[in-house]
C-alpha cells in the first residue's frame, strides 16, 4: 500500500508525535537568540534538530547563485537532520534562527541507539527526511517554472497551508512577519522586483500592511494551484 504526502516547496510538513516525543525524551533543550547558526556550511552534520518555538531558516550562499537563497523554513513542529539510515554526512547549507526559538537537539549516534529496537521511530524518522527532500525539489522546481509573481503567490499559500490557516477568509494574515529582504530570498528575486509586485497588489487591492504583518485577499490563492502535487514515497 502507498503512502501520500502533498510535497510543497519550503517548508516541509509537521513530524508526527512519535517524532516529537523522541526528541523531548533524549534530546537537549536549548533557547536560541536571532541569528544564531545551528549549523555552519560545510560543517560535520551529526545532528538533528526539532523546532519548538519561533523560525529556523535553511539557506545556501553557493557562488553559482547571484544571491543568498533560503531554500526552506523551518516552523514550530518540523525537524532536520541528516539521513538517519546514513552516517555522519557534510552539510551544504546553513541552518540558523530567523527569530528567538527553542529547539530540541540530539546527536546521531544517540538517535540510531534509540532507535535500534524501534521499528516505529525508525520508520517516522525516513518517511520525514524523505518528505524534506521532496520539499527541497518542489523549490527548485517552482524556481525554474513559475514567474516571481507567481512564486510569490505559491510562498503565500503553503505558509498558510503549513501553518494550518483557514482559507476560507476574504482577508488572510500571514502568519510570520518577514522583511522584504527575507521575502525576495525565499522567492529568490530582486528586493525591486518584489517592491514593484507589492505596489501593484497594493494598488488592485489584493494586499494591504497591518502593523508589521502582511494581508493578502484571498482572490491571490484562486490563480495559482500547486497543492495538487501528490507525491508517492513509500510502499508499505
């Protein structure tokens, strides 16, 4: 029997409470300030971390790209981590804290120890590595197809979808405060272009500023559908 997963790109989908529970059983509480790297590019990757609280990043600064990209967020109730089948592996990226958060850590030996008589744990633990690399290829996939309007428009959608917001509302208020620079780094274009498609939006009354929180009118998720892409991943 297969098992489906709408494959989203940035975030990745919730981890399920055996997941949780095992972090909150043997891992290490920690409280991190803004901008705190987790892991540094090109650093052993030994370990696994849960998200708590607040908003982890996952960006690249490779010197093929023309700016630094975040390739995903990391929200309260996801988790990253090397492949736990596999042994210590050399990170690419960089993981740190977008805003104050508390995390659970736990290093990969004491992880594959806990799970050697769970089946269970095992389990949870491949079918949410294989659910981040798939969030990894929708990104790139929606970075070569869709226009940054439209990239845009996607990054609205799964933020609220991921976040578990009703969309049923005429008005709908993103969930995360980000700065324009953050915006145009997740949709990976220009700080301008993104400025212009705001202003426009603003204008058509489709996006509006309350405080420091961005609204949009729910007419900007009918134009674009990319949660249809379900994603077969593994044969029970």
């Amino acid at each position: 029997m297969k098992s489906y997963f709408m494959a989203l790109p940035w975030i990745a989908r919730n981890t399920s409470g055996i997941i949780t529970e095992t972090f909150k059983t043997i891992g290490k509480f920690s409280k991190l300030k803004k901008n705190t790297v987790v892991l540094s590019q090109e650093r052993l990757f030994d370990k696994y971390v849960y998200v708590e609280s607040g908003l982890l990043g996952q960006t690249t600064n490779d010197v093929s790209l023309k700016k630094p990209s975040i390739m995903g967020l990391i929200p309260p109730g996801r988790m990253f981590g090397p492949t736990p089948i596999a042994r210590k592996a050399v990170s690419i990226t960089n993981f740190y804290a977008m805003r104050e958060s508390t995390v659970y850590i736990v290093r990969q030996d004491d992880l594959l120890r806990y799970m050697e008589d769970k089946p269970a744990v095992k389990e949870e633990f491949f079918l949410a590595t294989i659910s981040r690399l798939h969030t990894h290829i929708e990104k790139f996939a929606v970075a070569a197809m869709l226009t940054p309007k439209e990239r845009l428009q996607l990054f609205f959608k799964v933020i609220l979808i991921s976040y578990e917001i009703d969309l049923s509302a005429k008005w709908l208020r993103l969930p995360v405060n980000l700065s324009i620079i953050e915006f145009s780094n997740i949709v990976y274009t220009t700080e301008q272009m993104l400025a212009k498609i705001f202003m426009q939006w603003k204008k058509d009354g489709l996006l509006k500023r309350e405080g420091r929180y961005t609204i949009i009118n729910k007419d900007l998720l009918e134009t674009l559908d990319w949660s249809g892409n379900e994603v077969a991943f593994y044969d029970k």
